[in-house]
C-alpha cells in the first residue's frame, strides 16, 4: 500500500541575500501512512515548519519530491499547485488568532476555501459541508455570524480546525496546533484531533516540541535537528529504544510526574544544552558534533549515513546507543 | 504570621475599563516564609501575573486596588514611593517570561549590570565588572566575559533569560518572583533555567509562575492553585500531587497528556472554558465546568479553608471526599 504522504530527500533552502543561503531542511524522507499520525519533534529553528511549508506548497522546494497518494505533486521543478492539491493538505496554526482574518465572520472564514478549492459545490453542497465542519469541532451554527475576537483561544482553534476541515482533506499539517493553550483546553483539542482521525481517517503530520503530547498522539515521530532527520521510530521504540543522543537529550528534557523524580531530573541537569550552531555555517560532519557527548573525530568530519535498526526504525549516527550517559553531555 | 516574608491580605485588584469591570484578583491571603519555594499554577488569565506585579508594589494605571501587601512588614501599597523603590531595587527581584521586555535593547549586557551594582553597592568599575562576570557565570552563560560584550538581541533566548536571572540576582534579592520564566524557551532549555532557579533559590525566597504543575512542583515546596483571580487550593507538593483536593486541581493533573492513560485514547479533559473575567460566575467561579458541582456551587463562594494541617482548598464538597 502507498503511504498517503512520502517525502524523499527533502531539501529546502531560504536564500538570505546574493550569495548565501540557508538551508533549512535538509534531505529529509519519512513516510506517512493514511489515518496515522507522523510527529516532528526537535528544538525551535530546526526547521519543522519549513518541512510542513514545503509539503503543501507555502514554501519551494530546493531538491527531492513529495508525493500525495502515490502521485508526485512537488519538486524543484514542479512548485506544489495549491490549486489542485490544496483541499487535501490543509494547515493548522499555532496561535489561531493570528491565523484567522478578523474582519470576517466565522461564515465567512469557513467559506473561503471552499470558493479556492472546491468551486464545483452548490451553494447548498457549501452550507452542508460548513454546518459540518462546525459541528464536528463543536461548535454551533449561531456560532457563524460571530468574529474571531468573540472566542476564546480554544474555540479560535476550533474554527481553524474546521476551516481545514470543509474541504474534505486526507492529511492535516499541525503546526504546534495546542502550544498556545491552557492544559486544560489543550486536552480537548488533542481529542477534537484524535476523533477527526478516527472518523475521516486523516493523516496527521503533527508538529510539537511538548514530547507529552507527542507520546499521546503518535504513532511515529521523526527527531530533527539543524534541519536533518536523527531519528525515525514508532512512538513506543522512541521513548523505550532510542538510539540517538540527541533524541536522548529530548527525552530527559520531560518533566516527570512525580514531584521527587522531577526533583532529582532538575539536580541532575548538569548538561546545559546550548542552543544549536548557526544554520547557515553548518558543520561539515555530524550536525550534532558539537553537543555530543558520543562525538569522536570521525564525527567532525563524515557525515552519518542511515542506519536501520529495524524495518521501522532509523537512526542517522556513527555511534548510536541506547543507554547514553547524558551527564556528560557537553555544553557549548 | 510575624516570621512571614511577605504577606498578602485581602488582596483585590481590578480594573475600570471602558467596556467592563474587570476583576483580576478577587481576595488572596497568603504568607510566604523566608526561604520558602511556592509555586503558582492556572490557567492564562487567572490573575498570576497581577499577583506578581501587586506583590512588587507595581500597579497599572487603571486598577484599583485594596488590601495588603506586606513585605518584611512594610506595607507596599501605602508605603511612600521611596521605601517601594528601594525594596524593589534590593530586597525584591522579578524575572519575566519574556527577558525582551526587561533588558534594555540599546545597553550591552555587561553596561546593564555593571550599572546596577554600581549605583546600588557603589562598587568601582571594575569591582562591578568582576561582580558580574561572576554572576554571569554563576548562571552558567557560557563564555561570561565575552557575552558582557553583547547586545541582548545577539543572545538566544536560554542566554536572555540567564542573563535577566544574573540581573534578578545581582543585589541578592530576599525574594525572587519568576513569572513563567520558561514558557517561550525550547524544551531543553527550560529544564536548564529551572535547574538554575532551583539552585538560586537555595538562599532566598521564590514565587514561581507556571502553567506546568510537573515544572513547578520540581522546584517547590508548595504550590498554590489559581483559578478566576482567587486561590482554589494550596497545599504541600506531596499533598497536591498524592491528594489533590479540588475538583480544578484534580481535572489539571489528569488532563496532561503523556503521564498516565493509553496513548490515542481519549484524554481527561476539564469540559468548557474559564470565564471571561468581566463575567466571572457567581458562587464558585469554577461550577460551571465542575463535574461535582451542585445547586449551592451556583450562588455562594466556597471559602478557602484548611482540610488538613497545611492543605486548603476552596469548595464545598464534603472535605471526606
Ligand atoms: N522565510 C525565511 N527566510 C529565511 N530564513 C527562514 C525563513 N523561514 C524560516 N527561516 C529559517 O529557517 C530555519 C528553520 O525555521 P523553521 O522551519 O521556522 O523552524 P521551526 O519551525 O522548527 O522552529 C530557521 O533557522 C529560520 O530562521
Ligand atoms: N491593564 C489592564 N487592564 C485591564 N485588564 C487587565 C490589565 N492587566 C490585566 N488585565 C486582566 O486581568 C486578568 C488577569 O491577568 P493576568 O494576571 O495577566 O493573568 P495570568 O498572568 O494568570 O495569565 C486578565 O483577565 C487580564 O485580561
Ligand atoms: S554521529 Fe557522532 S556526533 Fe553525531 S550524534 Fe552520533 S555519536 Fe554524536
Ligand atoms: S464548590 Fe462546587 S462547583 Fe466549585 S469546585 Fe467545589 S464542587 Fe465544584
Ligand atoms: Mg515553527
Ligand atoms: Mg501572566
């Protein structure tokens, strides 16, 4: 079977004037099967949303190829036509305030990409599917004359998630769609999210940087770093078998939720992780070189090829392990 | 309540705006121990970052206020703008969420603390500078005496928020109020300047914001559980964790995703959404979200009051429960 979304060898690079340019994403390949969730995990200018951009066409694509359901709809010479892909890959901001147009109602709002990407539907076909989008992110049809200003920061993103929804697509792209939240509203979108899965069978490419949630939602996460994939793992292997330092690194970032391990987690914090080396002068071998408590000299120089560890689970490391020891990880 | 660093006594604070009445805190008592860790969790918009401004003595324009603010036994909010000033610059420190906002964009960082040392301590020049090279590295910026150099926009985000916490500690305040002091950082970030504040707070008092109980609870001895501009509960970490006793405490911890529950299924989640704060319900402000709430939640405010020695908890359940 045809994963519904597959990207191979990914790269996408922003140029920052005449003569340099910085590559953001760098041949990235990950699959994702129809109706399961692919989490994106990985520091904040790693380039998670740039690989999302890139997949529905807000953003070009340098080299490599997307595929939609088997058919190719992008690579360098072929921009991702929003026109004719775009009402099956749909986009969920962060802050949904910021994503929606406060001049108009939430009528107005749901209808608009449906007259983009749907023009073929009756007028009544369009209320239909508006009606139903609205109820299934729990909202009321009184709801539609109002403005977004009238709704709280959860029901906001209950109207972004709708207006992703009216057109019938087969994959959601989540960017970091419950960050901006309360837990408690938090939880209910993570469920609004799960049920929509369930019941339209929906591919979600789930962006995060909270691993809780991420634990919660997915069935695979890919760990990437400076631009590049370190790791690829269903959910259970990544927090039971890691192999990666950097995704070992991630995982002691979790707060516990037991007060005296978490206690003890903060006393133990003797790596003082730096943030990541400039992206525009990137290390010739192991993007992660520098942080590395496992780096040796042919990490400065090679760069990790694949490995598999098994069918499902890849690591891009010389030395990979499973039982690190993180207190010698090293700081800038 | 004579051995109290700070304490607050019916504290109101609200606001008169064109719109509305807004009513930010609504009658907080608290007393906080020298050298004592409190945490204070809820949701955006339940008055925590009021609280932390009120306890500086720093009021907005438009509010009023009333109550007491009492810190060594001064009272901020009546004391003469000097003795506030000075409390400020020397017994009370705060560190914000966002350091953008408390450094100044134009001053290096080493020009910003090494003013402040010399004015407060009247330190030399270059006593000031080895001062603060030596806070900096006290809060493990990495390469202190270069960063002294740089500009705040040419720091991450982590190396700000050290710097903002060396600036918090530079007078070696009594008090250090943290006002979700990790929430724009990276995962791996935030655990660093939490460990960081744990190890500051060793010799002094904190009032740690936060929206995360699991953060806070690391740091803290006790924490205390916001909700609509009043306290719901406080109580040790150990009797928030193993006994929460309000119905809002209980939904917080079960609705976080990753700790307990299968993965995929259906999350805990505390239905509805905290009211706007011009329409703060009569009765308990939580009922309407209260899975346990009946007919007497809807027109009278549960005080708080003490279940067990040091726990207390805002709700009229039957404290057997
Ligand atoms: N439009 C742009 N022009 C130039 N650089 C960009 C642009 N958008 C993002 N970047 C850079 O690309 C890198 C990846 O960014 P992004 O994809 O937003 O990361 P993330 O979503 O993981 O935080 C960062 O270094 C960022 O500064
Ligand atoms: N200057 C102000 N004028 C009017 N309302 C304000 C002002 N500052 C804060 N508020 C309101 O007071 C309430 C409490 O705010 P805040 O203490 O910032 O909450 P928190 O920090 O818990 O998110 C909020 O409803 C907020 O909108
Ligand atoms: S390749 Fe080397 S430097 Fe890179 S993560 Fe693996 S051990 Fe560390
Ligand atoms: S007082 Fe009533 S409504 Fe409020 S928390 Fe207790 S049971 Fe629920
Ligand atoms: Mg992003
Ligand atoms: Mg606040």
């Amino acid at each position: 079977m045809t994963a519904l979304l597959q990207i191979e060898s990914l790269s996408v690079s922003y140029p920052l004037d005449r003569h340099r340019h910085l590559l953001a994403v760098e041949k990235v390949s990950v699959e994702l099967p129809s109706g399961t969730t692919l989490a994106i995990v990985g520091e904040s200018g790693c380039g998670k949303s740039t690989l999302a951009r890139a997949v529905c066409g807000l953003t070009p694509i340098s080299s490599g190829t997307v595929r939609l359901q088997g058919e190719r709809i992008g690579s360098p010479h072929q921009p991702v036509d929003t026109r004719r892909i775009g009402h099956l890959v749909q986009y969920i901001f962060q802050d949904p305030f910021d994503a929606l147009d406060p001049r108009l109602t939430v009528r107005k709002i749901l209808e608009e990409p449906l007259r983009y990407l749907a023009r073929q539907l009756t007028a009544k076909e369009r209320e239909n599917r508006i009606l139903q989008a609205l109820s299934e992110v729990a909202l009321a049809a009184e709801h539609l004359e109002r403005f977004p200003h009238e709704f709280s920061g959860g029901q906001a993103q209950r109207i972004g998630i709708a207006r992703a929804l009216v057109t019938e697509p087969r994959l959601l792209l989540c960017d970091e769609p419950v960050s901006a939240l309360d837990v408690s509203i938090q939880a209910q979108i993570i469920n609004l999210l799960l049920d929509l899965q369930r019941n339209r069978q929906l591919g979600l490419f789930m962006i995060s940087h909270d691993l809780r949630v991420v634990r919660h939602l997915a069935d695979r996460i890919l760990v990437l770093y400076l631009g590049q994939v370190m790791e690829i793992a269903p959910t259970s292997a990544l927090f039971g078998a890691a192999h990666h330092p950097y995704t070992h690194a991630l995982l002691t970032a979790i707060p516990k939720s037991d007060p005296a391990a978490e206690r003890e987690r903060l006393r133990c914090t003797q790596a003082h992780l730096q943030p990541p080396p400039s992206p525009i002068a990137r290390p010739t071998g192991c993007v992660f070189y520098s942080r590395c408590p496992h780096a040796d000299q042919r990490c400065r120089t090679e760069r990790p090829q694949r490995t598999r560890i098994n069918e499902q689970h890849v690591v891009y490391c010389h030395h990979p392990v499973t039982n690190p020891n993180l207190s010698t990880l090293k700081s800038e | 309540m004579s051995r109290s660093l700070l304490w607050l006594d019916n504290l109101r604070l609200s606001f008169c705006t064109s719109e509305a009445q807004i009513e930010a805190l609504r009658g907080i008592n608290l007393s906080l121990g020298a050298g004592e860790r409190l945490g204070i969790v809820g949701e955006s918009g339940s008055g925590k970052s009021q609280l932390c401004f009120a306890t500086l003595g720093l009021l907005p324009d438009n509010a009023q206020v009333s109550g007491r603010v009492c810190f060594d036994g001064i009272d901020l909010l009546t004391a003469d703008a000097q003795t506030v000033q000075r409390l400020r610059g020397n017994q009370l420190a705060m560190i914000f969420q966002d350091p953008m906002s408390a450094l100044n964009p134009y001053l290096t960082v080493g020009r910003q603390l090494t003013e402040v040392l010399r004015w407060h301590e009247r330190l030399s020049r270059r006593a000031a500078q080895a001062r603060a090279v030596d806070l900096l590295e006290r809060v493990r910026l990495p390469e202190a005496s270069i960063r002294m150099r740089a500009y705040p926009h040419e720091l991450s985000g982590g190396m700000r928020q050290r710097v903002m916490i060396a600036m918090a500690l530079l007078c070696e305040p009594r008090l250090l109020i943290a006002d979700e002091p990790t929430t724009a950082l990276d995962v791996t970030v935030q655990t660093d300047i939490m460990a960081l504040l744990q190890t500051a707070s060793e010799r002094r008092a904190l009032m740690l914001i936060s929206h995360d109980l699991h953060l806070a609870a690391g740091v803290c001895q006790r924490i205390v559980v916001m909700y609509a501009g009043l306290f719901v509960e406080i109580g040790s970490v150990e009797d928030l964790f193993t006994r929460p006793a309000h119905p809002y405490t209980r939904g917080l911890l079960r609705a976080v995703p990753g700790h307990q529950g299968p993965a995929r299924e259906p999350l805990y989640s505390i239905p509805g959404q905290p009211p706007q704060p011009d329409q703060i319900p009569q009765g308990c402000a939580f009922a309407p979200r209260c899975e346990q709430a009946f007919s007497r939640c809807h027109h009278e405010l549960p005080p708080l009051h003490e279940i067990r020695a040091g726990h207390w908890r805002a709700c009229h359940l039957d404290a057997a429960l």
